[in-house]
C-alpha cells in the first residue's frame, strides 16, 4: 500500500507535497515523509503518524525548494521501525537523492542476500532501499537513469511505483506490469506524479495521464518527459484498489473508480435480487456500493450505521480483540432505522470477516430482523504479494469456506458477493490486464509456492524501437 507523489513547481514543492499527502492518508496512516531540494541542499522531515501530525507550519518552510518527494506508509514489508519511515534519503558522490515507493517486491530476500555476500550493508529493513542500491549501482556504471532504471527493472520482482529525487530533478517509474497506480498532473508552475489522482485534485491541478506501466518519466524545471523502459504483453492492474483501496474520487487508468463502485451495486441486485426495507451501507467504504445497489433495487438507502470520522481504521489494531472492540466505537447502529426491519448492508469486502460479524449483531441489537449482506468484491481467497496487505490464508474467513459457510459465521440472513465477472466488466478494463490474485489464487508473475500466469516483458533497446512506434500512444504533452 503506501501513497508517493513528487512535484517540481516554480511555487515551491513543501506545501503542495504537503497537501498532496493528506488526500493520500487513506493509502498509509503508519509515518509520513517529505524531502526536498533548493538547488543546494536537501531539506527533510518525517515521522510516525498521520501527515498532519507530522508535519506543522515551521516544519514545512523549513522544507525549502521547488523540488520534492513525499510517502505515507502502510508497510507491507519491513517492520514498524523509525528507520524503515520514507523517502529514504542517501547521498551519493556529489548527490543528495531521495527515494520513496510504493508496493511490494517478492525477491526482495534473494536480492539482499545477494549484496550481503557482496558486503554491502542496509540500515533499513524495506525493499525501497533494495531499489535504491540497485539503481546507485548501476548509474555508477552506466552513467546514465534511463540505463539504470532498466537493469532496475530486469532485477526487481513485484510490485512498484517509485519516486526518486536527485538534485532538482525528479524520476518516477512505475512496474511493467502496471500493478499500483501511479500519475502525471500539470500544477501551476511545474508537473507532479502522484499514486492517485486526488492528490492533484487537492492541487487544483490538472491530471494529464497515467504513468505507463513500464514507464520512466522524468521531471525538472524545464517540463516533463518520459520514456518507455518496458513494454509488458499484459497489465496486471490490482483489482482490489478498484474494490476498496483507491479513494472512491480518484480516476485510476482512466477509470473513475465511484463508477466501478455504483455499478457494482446495481449488479449486485441484479444477480441476487432481495426484498428489503432499506439499503444501508458500512461507511464510507460501502457507501458507493449502497447507493448504486438502492438504485437498481429501487429500495431507499437509509443510513443506519454512523461512522465515527475521528478514528482510525480498525483494521490495523494490533489483535483481533482490540478489532472487536473498536468496531463499536466507530460505527454506532441508528435503533429508529432498524427495529423489525430488513435491511440489505453492503460493504466493500470480506477479509477475516471480524467487522460484518461485529455490524450485524451490533444491528440485531439494534432491533434489525433480516440482514441481508451483499459484498462488492468476490470472495477473498488468498494473500496478496504484491502490496496490499492482506493476511494469511488461515486467517482469510473465505479461504477454505463456501460462501453458506461464511454467511454462517458472520450470523448474517443471507450473504452474496459480487461476480468476478461483473466486478471486471464494471471496471472495463480486460480480464487479462488485472492482476486478480487475492480473488483466484493466480498471480502474474512467479510466486514461490503459488499459481501463476506470467507474461513476456520487453525491455526496450535500439532493435526494440521500431516495435514501440506501434505501441505509443500519441503523448499529450507539448513538450
Ligand atoms: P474484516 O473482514 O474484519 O477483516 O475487515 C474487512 C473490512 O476492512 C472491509 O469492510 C474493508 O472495508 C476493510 N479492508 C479490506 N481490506 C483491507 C486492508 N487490506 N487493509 C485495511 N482495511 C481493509
């Protein structure tokens, strides 16, 4: 998970990183991190916490330039630790560079391993400063990013969308397979990169594209250029950002992701039509789902469940007693808009299945008679490798059950999810081109011990050119 952004704007880079970050809190609320650079120095500031938490108005003039990197981190790899907190800052030769990611590689021991026996030492536990050794590494052989970024890119498994500052100048890539989101916007004075879109919404920018998948796109004060590094014979977008981690106002590979969401309520009547009251959601990640469901089902969407907006995500409480708990708190059910009603709940997801179980007897307490669970996603049913941090099989409440057997579990009337083809069909983007693995099992590219269906990536070279003419689409840029 994690959200990255990095901007070069005449205007200065801190505030506008600043604020970037806070429309990315949903992707990390672990630390947050903000380098920058004014032409001589690198200025940096990061913490534990929430981004406005960390960072307060002296902090942020403190953080000079119009150069700039930023990171909120949920870590998927690489413990809880102050070291592990991003961009990760290191000086090279005369260079300051800042480096910064988000996903999740899954050769990251075997890489290691092999600088270790080769004496080099790390000083975090996370694979971005794998990728940062790497690319040093090979800009001291080749002289040269692009060079870099592809010896980078042959080397590194998994999942990555990357920012790095060097000097003034900003690179962002993102992994031939496409897997995070990652894109380009146009600020006032300048060009940014940002994991999702809001993050240039906040801006008041305007969002120009995705980063290529396989792309290396390269900002300085001069404009904004990029150059394909690897072409990949398939994309494997995460589906789950579409289901539930993306804000639901972001536009990710040209999708809005409210629509994927609304529609995927109205299919979820459709495939299962239900007789009810109301529709009520679980706030706020249900919410898109809700209301698309009361419109196809023409059954009003009451709210009965209020979401507390001052905590956290239960999710991340440590222990499944603490996860219990906490979903007291921070859902209250309304008695008046439940007593002997039916009601269709709908919800974005299913993991271990600890929140539906609280909600619906938190909502039978309440006086619900019938609650039926509809659920935007397919089925759960194995972990996810590539940055999303998912848990074990043993702990995935749909794993090894049916879908009866899990209705069971979370006591709920009846419980239906959404179809894996409806959910692709709603996003509109090809099966072939979504990475689907916590949904089947079957990952994109080779996982020790799990199934997979990989594809041939081409790294681009002189013969390679040719075949790229065909394959770049016209740029939209005036530079
Ligand atoms: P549970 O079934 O209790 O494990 O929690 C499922 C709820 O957590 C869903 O309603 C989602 O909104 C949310 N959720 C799903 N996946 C994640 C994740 N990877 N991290 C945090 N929250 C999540």
């Amino acid at each position: 998970m994690c959200g990255i952004v990095g901007i070069v704007d005449a205007g200065g880079a801190s505030i506008k990183l600043y604020y970037s970050l806070y429309a990315l809190q949903h992707r990390g609320q672990e630390s947050a991190g903000i380098s920058t650079f004014d032409g001589t120095n690198l200025h940096k500031f990061k913490g534990a916490g929430l981004v406005a938490d960390v960072f307060s108005p002296p902090v942020l003039s403190d953080l000079k330039g119009d150069a700039g990197i930023g990171h909120v981190r949920y870590p998927t790899t690489g413990a809880n630790l102050p070291e592990n907190i991003q961009p990760l800052n290191f000086q090279f030769r005369e260079h300051s560079i800042s480096v910064a990611h988000n996903g999740n590689l899954v050769n990251t021991a075997e890489l290691r391993s092999g600088f270790e026996q080769a004496g080099q030492i790390f000083t975090t536990t996370t694979d971005t400063e794998i990728i940062a050794k790497i690319l040093m590494d090979e800009i001291s052989t080749f002289g040269s990013v692009e060079e870099a970024v592809k010896v980078c890119m042959q080397k590194i498994r998994g999942s990555y969308s990357v920012v790095m500052m060097i000097g003034g100048i900003i690179y962002a890539f993102r992994d031939p397979l496409g897997i995070k989101p990652f894109c380009i916007g146009k600020t006032e004075r300048g060009y940014m990169v940002a994991s999702e879109s809001v993050a240039i919404d906040a801006l008041n920018a305007k969002l120009l594209r995705d980063v290529h998948p396989g792309e290396l796109i390269r900002i300085d004060s001069e404009g904004v250029k990029g150059t394909r590094i690897a072409v990949p014979g398939k994309r494997a977008h995460c589906i789950f950002e579409y289901v539930y981690f993306a804000r639901a106002d972001s536009i990710i590979d040209g999708v809005l992701v409210y629509d994927v969401r609304r529609r995927i309520g109205q299919d979820l009547f459709k495939e299962d039509p239900v007789k009810a009251d109301s529709v009520c959601s679980v706030p706020d990640s249900g919410t898109a789902y809700a209301i698309g469901y009361a419109e196809g089902s023409k059954i009003p969407f009451v709210e009965s469940l209020m979401k507390n907006r001052y905590m956290g995500r239960t999710f991340i409480m440590p222990s499944q007693k603490e996860r219990e708990k906490a979903v007291r708190i921070k859902l209250n059910p309304i008695p008046a808009h439940l007593k002997d009603k039916s009601v269709v709940l709908v919800d974005d997801s299913i993991v271990r299945g600890t929140t539906s179980k609280r909600i619906i007897e938190l909502m039978r307490e309440a006086g619900a008679r019938e609650i039926h669970m509809r659920i935007g996603s397919p089925a759960i049913k194995a972990p996810c490798y590539l940055g999303v941090d998912m848990p074990t099989r043993e702990e995935l409440i749909a794993s090894n059950r049916e879908e009866d057997e899990v209705r069971h579990k979370i006591t709920a009337t009846t419980l239906r999810h959404v179809s894996l083809d409806s959910l692709v069909e709603a996003i509109g983007i090809d099966r072939e081109d979504l990475c689907t693995g916590c949904l089947t099992g079957c990952y994109p590219l080779a996982i020790e011990g799990e199934r997979a269906k990989t594809h041939e990536i081409d790294f681009i070279d002189a013969t390679y050119q040719a075949k790229l003419g065909s394959f770049e689409e016209p740029d939209p840029f005036s530079f």
